[in-house]
C-alpha cells in the first residue's frame, strides 16, 4: 500500500483553502453520536477520524431522499467526502452495480458520483453492532474510496487507492511519500487490532453466504417472532447504505419527483386490484432479509448487508438482526 503524509495542522489548511472551490464534508461529533457536516473554516478541525461512523450512511450524497428529476441542474462545485468507514465505502460497489448498469444508468448518480472524491477513515475502534467482519469486510478501505487517512499524534496519514486519488493527493503539494515503512507500522498493528475485536463480538455470528441459507430455509414462526415489535417505520432501510428502493411520483406540470421507499411501509407492494403479498408484518419482515442475503446475491456481485449495525442502533422496535440470525444458527 503506498502512504504519504504531512502534519495535521497542514491538512487542515489546505482543506480551508479548498472550500472556496469544493464542497466538503466531514464527521463531526454531536451530542450523542457524529454526523456529516457541510465542513466551514471552523469546523475543518473537528473532523473525527479512525473512530466509527457516522449516523447516516455515505448514500445520501449520492441518492439524496427526495429530488426532482425532471428539473433543470445547476452546475455544481466538486466535492469531498471525508471520513467515510469501510461499511459505506464498500456498498457503494452495489448502489455502482445498480445505478451504472449500461442499461439502465441514472445519469443523476453517475454525475454526483464522478463529481465526488472520496476519503474513508481506517476504522480503529469498534461500536457495539459494527459486524463488518462476519460479511468478509475490513474495517479500512483498499478498493472502493480515493483514498483512505489514519492519523498519529500531529500526523496525518494518507494512503492512495484510486487514480482520481493519486491526482487530488499530487495536486495538493502538501504530502510527502512514506519511504521508511516503520512510519506506518502503527496502522497495520491498529488493523490487527480491529479486526480482532470484531471477530471476538461476534464469533456465533454466521456470515453472509450462511445467513442466506438459514434465511431462505426459515420457518414462519421465527418472523412473527422477531416482528412482533417492528411498526413499520421503515428506518432499518432508510439509514441502511445499501437499501435504494424508490418511487417515482408524477407531479403537475409534467414533473417526476424520485421519493426514497421502504419494503417495510405497509402498502409497499400493493397492487392496482387491491392484491398484497406483504399484507402481514412477518412477511414485510422477512422481505427485508430476503432481499439482503438471498435475491441481491443471486443477481450482484457485490454485498447487500456491510455490517455497519445502523439499522440494529435505529430500530424503535429494537429489533436486532444478529440476535436473530444467531437464534437460526443454532
């Protein structure tokens, strides 16, 4: 992996001097949890790094909830995303299988997506229900953001991942390449860390190809189970990075308005005739994890479920998913 670093204070300012030109975005702790914030001078600073995750997933810069798609666009300043963990950076290989099919390209995320630089943030703590690990992921980028930082003391680290990286990174003139590997060895030892606290949390966890098999092969009766204190709110879906249904509402004056959905609402496949195959909670319910671990897999390459736990942590049923596909696993 190739690293370049500079001085914290230094990546500060040239991030200051870049809002003038893009719109940049960054964690930033709130009361009880961080949030992505439209970054200013002040607020550059306050960027958490290498501490999980922010309360929304990176999709909302890419698939905003609601939104005109017959409206004309305004020309947009470039972006930067900074401090996106792995879970967020790695579904976006879905919403890019998805959304950037030759066939059928939303030419709206292809801009927002070739207009935005990506910086994820090695992961060096855990929360409660992060399970990235149990799906095959690391908890640090290597494949899917532009680059990746990890910060020591006063240093800030970065590690080069894409092309479009490698020129934001050259361009700036602040870094100065990594020559003396030891620099560095406290980001591996900190991966090794990570991903053994992870692996610990949850070693009765089965991992995704298993999930899907327990799912698929699951009786009715674990569903009303778990259900019984779901109320359809649909926030498992909304904050979950990978979940993108949608509908398209027509508007007067021949506007189309694309509406985020949830396979949770009731009503959310009813038909014209009045016919619902998701009439009953349970079988909403069980969509869900259907769609996750069994139907996405048949058709993408890549994982529908990243182990981010934001759906366990927005649950005001508090339903958790893990406890229920440990309870199959038995």
């Amino acid at each position: 992996m190739e690293y370049l670093y500079t001085k914290k204070t230094a990546w500060d300012e040239l991030l200051g001097r870049l809002l003038v030109s893009h719109d940049i975005f960054g964690p930033v702790a709130g009361e009880h949890f961080q949030e992505y914030e439209h970054l200013s001078s002040a607020t550059v600073p306050e960027v958490i790094y290498n501490r999980p995750k922010p309360a929304s997933p990176l999709k909302i810069f890419f698939l905003p909830v609601r939104e005109n798609v017959t409206s004309p666009r305004k020309q947009e300043k470039q972006r930067i995303i900074i401090g996106a963990p792995a879970c967020d950076t790695e579904a976006l290989g879905l919403l890019d299988e998805i959304y950037l099919d030759s066939d059928f390209e939303d030419v709206f995320y292809r801009s927002r997506r070739q207009n935005t630089i990506i910086i994820s943030s090695d992961c060096f703590d855990v929360m409660e229900h992060c399970h990235c690990t149990s799906y095959g992921i690391r908890p640090w980028d290597e494949k899917k953001a532009d680059a990746a930082v990890a910060v020591k003391g006063d240093t800030l680290f970065i590690r080069i991942i894409s092309e479009k990286g490698r020129k934001f990174i050259s361009d700036t003139g602040v870094f100065t390449p990594v020559t003396d590997s030891s620099m560095v060895s406290f980001i591996d030892s900190r991966h090794r860390e990570t991903e053994s606290m992870l692996e610990r949390a949850n070693r009765l966890l089965p991992d995704y190809a298993r999930t899907g098999s327990l799912v698929k092969e699951s009786g009715q009766a674990v569903w009303v189970k778990h259900s019984a204190t779901c109320v359809s709110c649909g926030a498992c879906t909304t904050i979950c990075p990978t979940c993108t249904c949608f509908l398209l509402i027509d508007k007067p004056g021949f506007h189309k308005v694309k509406q985020m959905d949830a396979c949770q609402y009731p009503g959310f496949e009813r038909t014209a005739g009045g016919e619902d195959p998701l009439g009953e909670l349970h079988e909403r319910f069980r969509n869900r994890y259907m769609c996750k671990y069994v139907w996405k897999p048949e058709k993408f390459h890549s994982t529908a479920c990243t182990g981010c736990g934001r759906c366990i942590e927005a649950c005001i049923g508090k339903i958790d998913k893990n406890k229920l596909f440990m309870e199959l696993a038995k």
